[in-house]
C-alpha cells in the first residue's frame, strides 16, 4: 500500500509539473476570459482525486468528473491533467467494486464527457471528447481485468482451502479407521474366546481379558492423539511419533494374540521416510486386520522388502480365501498407495489371500 501511495504522489507530482510548466513557460496560455488564479486553481486541484483514490474510490471519481467538467472550457494541460485524472479514479472504482455501479458510473462519465464537449464552448471539440473518454474507457477497462483476475485468484484460494480441508479430513478418518478397526477387531476375537473358555478355561480367559485390556488402553491413547489434533488444528500429532516400521514387530505380535501364527520378514530396511514408513505401517495393520476379521486362518506371511528407491509389501496368509469385499479397508490401502503411484492389489490365492503393494519414493532405502 506504502509504495503505491508514492507512485500515486509521483503521478501528482509529473502531472503538476509538465501541466504548470507548460503554463509558466508561456508554451500555452489559458483563455483570455478566465481569471488566471481560476485557471490555476482548477490545474492544481485536478491531481486530487489521484492522491484520494485509494481510499475514497467512489468519491474520488465524482470529484474527477466534476473537476473534468470545470476544465473542459480550459482544454489544454488543464483538460488533460483532469482527463487522466478521471481515469485513474475510476479504475480504483471499479477495482474496488467491480460492480453495476461501476459501470453505471463509467457510462454516466463519458455521457457528460460527450455532451459537454460538444454542447460547451472550449478549444477543440473533437480533441476533448476523445481524450476524455479514451482516458475513461481505458481506466474502465484495466479495472475490470484487474478486477476480474482478483476474483479469481480468491476464488482459487477458497478451492484449494476446502480442498485442503478435504484431504485432512480424509487423512484423519482414514487414520481413525485404521486405529479403530485393527484394535476392535482383536477385542472382538479375544472377547469371543474369553466368552467361550470362561467357565473350562479360566486361565485363558484371563489372557484374553488382558489383551483386550493391553488393546484398549492403547487404542484410547491413539484415539486421544487423534482428537488432540482436531482440537488445537495443527494437524501434526505432537506427543507421539507417528507409526513407522519400528512397530511392525508389536503390531505382529498383537494380530498373532488375536488367533493367527504371524511370521514377519524384512528385508533390506534400516528405515524409510517417515511418510513412506507410516504407509507401509497403515497398509500392514489393515491386512492384518482383514486376516483376523475374515481369513480364519492359521498363519499369517508378512513380507517387507526394501529397493532401490521402493518398497513392496506381501501378506499371505492360508485362511479361507474368497472374493475381497470391497469396503473401507481396501480403499483406505490404495489411497495410501496412490500417494506414491505406486501398485496395489488384493485377491485369493486358491490357498488363501494375498495383499500386494509397492511403494516408490524418491529417498535411497539404507541396506542391511
């Protein structure tokens, strides 16, 4: 705003100086009728609506049109010192507005700009009219694209802002799902067997009602870290580290609490960007998850093999097989696969089930 304020004072000061110089160095007199300070007072106070454009736009024009009406018997540097005058006010008019009473207002000025120049006695009739209404059609019309590219630049930034809510509330359910299922599903089966070995088997339902506690309790602490973002809107949870390949060997050990014998292999992996290794951690829960909740299988087969630059992903296990259903689990691996165009797929073996993906990503896996 400061620097277009100068420009503004500099317009003021180079309209000022070539008008009044032109008049002070005898290059063009005003009319012999009109009172030399008049004449002055109207050069000078021309460039006003320039300096009060900025703040005041509507004001600022209708003071330029009457200031042009008073210099249109003048012609001369007082014609044109108020003409671009005019311009320049009503292009912050209709930058401002941009609306019908803009336009209204630009018409309403070469209407008067028009009829006074042909109906009012002054130096050149076709000399007034054009210049004034090429200085308002032109200020007219770079305030319309001015305006018109603003609109758009805030129509674009509202769309990326929902866009960008859209993603993290896509981000937050699918996480919430990933937590939630996985730990549900594993009470849901202890609880089952406590229910049924209670009475024969006390110590066994006692193993199951200390799973589902163990289970529980962290999947509370997840669900508090979760909802911790959402309330302070910073969208990075700040007490806990995000799930990597680290906690691959706890979530194994916890799906094999649930039935299932998990082997776990990985290969060529010290660590992975945080993103990428939270994907693979996501994608290796939900298979997981799906085992416990649909294979009724006995082993479970995790594979994780790091490349060059990629990581592929299998889980095998020899439940039951059959046709995946599609739902919220399978969408929520191929979006996470998606991030990374990489490649995804889930069907039966004939022995079984098997979940395959492979993520590329741009950082060098550290070998073993």
């Amino acid at each position: 705003m400061r620097i277009r304020v100068v420009l503004d004072a500099l317009a003021v000061l180079v309209l000022t100086l070539g008008a009044g110089g032109n008049l002070a160095a005898g290059a063009w007199s005003l009319p012999p009728w009109l009172p030399g300070w008049l004449g002055w007072a109207i050069l000078l106070t021309s460039v006003t609506p320039i300096v009060l454009r900025r703040w005041w736009p509507r004001p600022a024009y209708v003071l330029s049109l009457v200031l042009t009406a008073a210099a249109i018997p003048i012609g001369g540097p007082v014609l044109a010192v108020a003409v671009v005058s005019a311009g320049c006010a009503l292009y912050s008019f209709v930058v401002r507005r941009g609306s019908r009473a803009s336009r209204a207002g630009f018409v309403a000025g070469l209407l008067g700009v028009g009829l006074l120049g042909i109906a009012v006695p002054n130096p050149s009739t076709a000399t007034t009219v054009n210049i004034g209404t090429s200085a308002l059609t032109v200020g007219f019309a770079l305030g319309i694209a001015v305006h018109g590219r603003r609109e758009h630049a805030a129509i674009e930034r509202e769309t990326h802002a929902q866009q960008a809510v859209s993603a993290e509330r896509l981000r937050i359910a699918r996480e919430m799902h990933d937590v939630v299922a996985h730990s549900m599903s594993l009470i849901a089966v202890k609880a089952a067997v406590g229910n049924h070995v209670a009475l024969d088997q006390p110590d066994q339902a006692r193993e199951a009602l200390r799973v589902i506690e163990d289970t529980s309790r962290e999947t509370l602490a997840e669900l508090r870290r979760m909802l911790g973002v959402l309330r302070d809107g910073t969208g990075v949870p700040a007490l806990a580290p995000a799930p990597s390949l680290d906690d691959l060997r706890t979530l194994a050990e916890r799906a094999q609490q649930a039935g299932p014998a998990v082997d776990l292999v990985v290969d060529g992996l010290t660590e992975l960007p945080s993103g990428v290794g939270q994907s693979v951690y996501r994608i290796v829960q939900e298979a997981l998850t799906n085992v416990v909740k649909h294979a009724d299988a006995a082993t479970c087969r995790v594979h994780v093999t790091g490349g060059d630059g990629e990581v592929t992903i299998e889980v095998r296990d020899d439940g039951r097989g059959g046709e995946a259903v599609p739902g919220h689990g399978l969408i929520g691996m191929r979006e996470r696969v998606a991030v990374y165009a990489g490649e995804f797929s889930a069907a039966p073996t004939g022995t079984g089930f098997r979940v395959f993906a492979r993520l590329p990503y741009a950082e060098t896996v550290v070998a073993r």
